[in-house]
C-alpha cells in the first residue's frame, strides 16, 4: 500500500469528511460567538454572567444548527454512486 492511495483513502473516508466539516462549522461559528459575546460585554451594562448565558445559548444554538446542515448535506450527497 502506498502513501498516497493511503491519504487518499484516509481523505475520502466519511468519518474524516465529517470531522472536517465539524471542525471548519466550528472554527467560523466559535470566531462569531467571540466577537458577538465581545461587543455585548463592552458595549452593555449586562452583568457579567449575560454574556456565560451567550455562549451556553451559543453551544445549544449550534448543535441543532450543525444537525440542521448536517441533514441538508446528506440530502444533495445522496445521488446514485455508480458499482466499482
């Protein structure tokens, strides 16, 4: 077995594609929270623990946005592969 049919296998595996796609959703959501839970805490008079509930709000928010996205990916992916 080659490296590259190696990376290549490794690449095309459905658990990395997933894992890919997670930590990409996850690295543009987390970048967005920060900056939204930033400005709420320097621009408001909330109590500090206004902006904990942000992000608690944030984790639930993105685990049924991710699902959400997740179905709609496996809806345009599940065109008819053709037998090796």
């Amino acid at each position: 077995m080659t490296d590259t049919s190696l990376l290549k296998r490794i690449r095309h595996h459905p658990l990395f594609q997933s894992f890919m796609l997670y930590s990409a959703f996850r690295a543009v959501y987390g970048i967005g929270i920060l900056v939204v839970a930033y400005f709420f805490a320097t621009s408001t008079d909330a109590p500090w623990w206004a902006t904990l509930l942000i992000f608690l709000a944030s984790m639930i928010f993105s685990r049924i946005l991710f699902r959400t996205l997740k179905k709609f990916s496996k809806k345009e992916n599940e065109t008819p592969q053709p037998l090796e």
